[in-house]
C-alpha cells in the first residue's frame, strides 16, 4: 500500500512537470537568443548588476522559504502517519525578529537600489564620453522600423549600425500605433508613440550584430518586426555611411507615404538624401488630432493611403 503511494506521488509529479519539460525542449531553437541578453555596454551592464543584485538578496528569503516548504510538505504528508505537530504558540519574541527583520532589511536594501538604479539608467540621460553622440532618429511604422541619420543625411529600413564606443542618442517616434523599441544587448525597453518623442542613450563597446525588435504587440506583422544591429569599428562605419549614400533611392514626402503602407519582412532599404525636417513632421501630424501628412486605411487585403489636405 505505502508502495502504490509512492508511485502515485511519482505520477502526479510528473504529470505537472513534463509539460513545462516538452515546451522547453519544444522551443529550444529560441536558447540561442540568449546570447542577445549579453551585455555590450554601460547601460545594460547596470541593468545586469541590478537583476543578479536583486535575485542574489531575494534568495536569502526564498530558499530557506521554499525548502522549509518542501521539507514541511514531504513531513507532514497524510501518508507519515509517524509526524506528530505540536505547534508551541508561545514562541520566543526573537524568533518573531527573525521573521520580520529579515524581509524588512532586504525591501529597504531593494527600495535604495531602485532609487539609484532608476537615476542611473534614466534613458534620456546622454552617456559620458569624449566624443559628441551620434543622433540617429528612429520611426515606427507598420511593421518595420525607419532609421535616419540626420548628420550623413540617409535613412535604412530595417538595419541599424552602429560605431563602436560612440555614445549613440536615439530619438523615438511612432507614425502608427504604440510600439517598444528594444536592443537587449545595448539598453532597455523604450516605447515608440504617435505624436511623441521619446529618447534612450546608449553606447556599444563591443563589435558585433545584435539583435533589434519591437516587444509591444502591434499588428499581424508584429512577429517579424525586428531588424538587425551592427555595431562597428569607425572605418568600418563610415565605409557603410558612404554605400548607403550611394542608394538611387531618396525619401521625400511621397517616398514617405509609399514606405508607410503597412508591409510583413520588409526588406532593407537605403536611402541617399531625407526630405529635412522629416522626424519633426512626423510628429506634428497628429497635432490636433488630425493628420497631415498621411491617413492610412487598412483593409483585410488591400491597406490604401490617402494623403491629407488641409
């Protein structure tokens, strides 16, 4: 009898534990992501610091919390018929300070940090360095991401790079609906609205292709809006600069309005010259609740814009 038990716990154990067990092994192809969350620069870094901090202080309560659990579980399971609990109400008051204080220091310790932290990696905060940034104006359209460089005066879809230990001023927009933009290798999380410039100052100190996507559900193309990062050395970056001002293609306002059109895997894009002025207009359109640069009307098949007069 104490045999069928033992199996049956064994069962019920497994029962709740192998789905998690199939999933995981369902979704491994998505392990090789986690090199994205290395850190390359100050910034996350920080954030780094911060989360194993947190995690290393949190476990000074949970693991002795979740053992005393299981060990309270596994003793006084209805089939231990020799476990006896005789619980003594009149504890010591010490072990009443032992209970609090404890929890007590370490949420005072987390409310500090967090203080620190949230100052420390206050996105709109430019990095120090030596050399000015490079301001690079970012904006979210359906489903695809817009990158112009304002001082070498091109554009990309869907592709960023990046100079290597250049501070970088990213300045953020939406022509569309809410989006996050994210680089988990170089900041944090840092929302793309319509009508609004947000920012987030980063720099990259190590080569390499990161990986860049939108984290906030916008869309059928959501899934496949992400782009890829190239962070490299300043030869290297100027040489792209120069390849990219080599494009026959320009974006102008009516090259604007065609981009907008909602598309799925856009392909990457270079453009040679950008109408001046583009990222503020962008903007401004949604001033007073109407815009003027472009009303998208999107079908199931067929998504038509409509260019605005006033």
């Amino acid at each position: 009898m104490k045999t069928y038990k033992s199996i049956n716990l064994w069962v019920r154990f497994f029962k709740i534990v192998l789905p998690f067990v199939l999933i995981i092994g369902l979704d491994s192809c998505k392990l090789n992501h986690l090199r994205d969350l290395e850190p390359s620069g100050p910034v996350t870094r920080s954030i780094d610091d911060l989360f194993w901090l947190t995690i290393a202080l949190m476990s000074i309560i949970l693991i002795p919390v979740f053992s005393m659990t299981a060990g309270f579980i596994w003793k006084y399971r209805a089939s231990n018929s020799k476990a006896s609990h005789v619980p003594d109400w009149n504890s010591p008051i010490w072990l009443e300070w032992l209970v609090w204080l404890f929890p007590a220091l370490i949420v005072l310790i987390l409310t500090i940090m967090t203080w620190i932290y949230t100052h420390r990696l206050d996105p709109y905060k430019p990095q120090e360095a030596n050399t000015p940034p490079l301001v690079i104006q970012v904006i979210a359209l359906d489903w695809k991401w817009l990158f112009i460089y304002p001082e070498q005066n091109i554009a990309v879809v869907n592709e960023l790079t990046l100079p290597v230990n250049r501070p970088i001023a990213f300045q953020i927009t939406s022509n569309t609906v809410m989006n996050s933009f994210f680089i988990p290798r170089l900041g944090g999380q840092i929302y793309a609205m319509a009508g609004m410039e947000t920012q987030l100052h980063v720099i990259a100190d190590k080569p390499g292709r990161y990986f860049g996507e939108n984290i906030q559900y916008s869309g059928q193309g959501f899934p496949y809006q992400n782009f890829e990062t190239s962070v490299t050395t300043p030869q290297d970056f100027d040489a792209w600069v120069k390849k990219a001002g080599q494009s026959a293609q320009i974006l102008d306002l009516s090259a604007f309005i065609e981009l907008s059109k909602p598309s799925v895997s856009h392909p990457v894009v270079y453009y040679a010259f950008v109408s001046p002025d583009l990222f503020n207009h962008v903007i401004n359109q949604y001033i007073g609740g109407q815009k003027s640069l472009a009303t998208v009307h999107v079908t199931h098949d067929n998504p038509v814009v409509t260019p605005n007069v006033r």
